[in-house]
C-alpha cells in the first residue's frame, strides 16, 4: 500500500516535472519572442536596426501583399477591402516558409543588413480603415515572427524608394512581387517574388 502510494506520488512529480518542463520550453521557444514582438508592436521596445557594432552592409526592403502575404489568394479579398473589412489582412497566408525566410533574415541581420517592410495601405479608402489596414498588417508580422526593423505603411500609390532614400549610403534591396514597382526602384538590386526560388536569392547575399 505504502510502497504504490509512493510510486503515485513519485510518478506524479515526474508528470508534474514534465508538465512544467513542456511549460519552459514553450514560452522559451514561442511566448517569450513574441511577447518582445509584442512590446515592439506596442511601441514599447525599440525595434532592432540592423547588429551593433558593426557596419550596416544594406537595407533589404520587403512588400508584404503578394509577396510574404496571400492576400490575393484570400476569398472575396477585393469584395472585403471594399466593405473596409480588414480581415484578409489579418487572416492573409504567408506565401512562403517563414521560419525559412526568418533564418534567412537572422543570418542577413547577423551579417549588417537591415531589414525593413514598405508596403502599401489599402486604395481609395477612409483614414479609419487605412489605420485598421495598418493594425492588421502589423499584427500579421507579428503572428509570423517576421523580423523587421522598421515597417513603413505608407499611402497606395507612394513611391517606395522615398522611404529610405535618405537611409544611409549603402545598397537597397527591393523584394517585390509588382513588376512595376521593381522597375521603379534604383536605389539598389530587386528581387522578384514572383519567382518561386527568390529566397533562394535572398539567401545567395548570405557570405
Ligand atoms: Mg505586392
């Protein structure tokens, strides 16, 4: 009796280890990056500008609808977007493997460049929703752990390389899946992400 009291107890403590270890492991591995996302997102810590200490290499610049974010391949998007209902923005699938393009970026960080987002906020529609439209948008980087320095929303239509022209005198790169848009940038070298390997080519500035 004594002896399988003690093997209960003795099993529960070693469930209750592997519970609290199953617990660690997950808020090392995923609560506590996202809450410093969180905190980023919240304008509470500064967001990252490329590895101290070391000579920034370039800034590599990321449109997110179409290129990181299916929001054209979400149902009804454009019917939505005309309701000025944010939710493809929020709900909008990534069209590519994050934690790919997470390590790649990490390595290209480690390695002097900046990463940054320019993309554009909704067409023709109210400042409510463009500021629903941002929300939404900072919400879904921070859902897929992208790992961004700065992010410009800017007004559809506006002429990306005016975001960080003034950015320092280093090379900007432009991945961006409007072909129109990489013909108007000439600030540096354009990745089209159209192409089904451009991480591929992301991965190629890795030394
Ligand atoms: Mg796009």
């Amino acid at each position: 009796m004594l002896f399988s009291r003690g093997r209960a107890e003795f099993l529960s403590i070693g469930k209750l280890h592997k519970f609290s270890s199953m617990i660690l492991c997950n808020l090392t591995k995923d609560f506590f990056p996202k809450m410093l996302d969180f905190f980023v997102y919240c304008g509470i810590l500064k967001p990252s500008r490329g590895k101290r200490g070391k000579t920034m290499r370039g800034i590599i610049c990321f449109d997110m609808d179409g290129t990181i974010a299916d929001l054209y391949g979400y149902p009804n998007w454009l019917e939505l977007l005309r309701k000025e209902d944010p939710t493809p923005y929020y709900k909008a699938k990534p069209l590519v493997d994050m934690d790919t393009l997470n390590i790649i970026c990490g390595r290209l960080w480690e390695q002097g460049w900046e990463i940054r987002i320019i993309s554009w906020l909704s067409k023709d529609s109210t400042a409510e929703y463009k500021e629903a439209v941002r929300q939404a948008k900072m919400y879904w980087l921070w859902e897929h752990h992208f790992p961004y320095g700065v992010a410009h929303m800017v007004a559809y239509g506006t002429t990306k390389a005016d975001c960080v022209r003034r950015a320092g005198d280093c090379p900007k790169i432009l991945v961006d899946d409007n072909a129109k848009i990489r013909d108007g940038w000439h600030l540096g070298k354009t990745i089209d992400a159209t192409k089904k390997n451009w991480l591929d080519e992301l991965a190629a500035l890795i030394d």
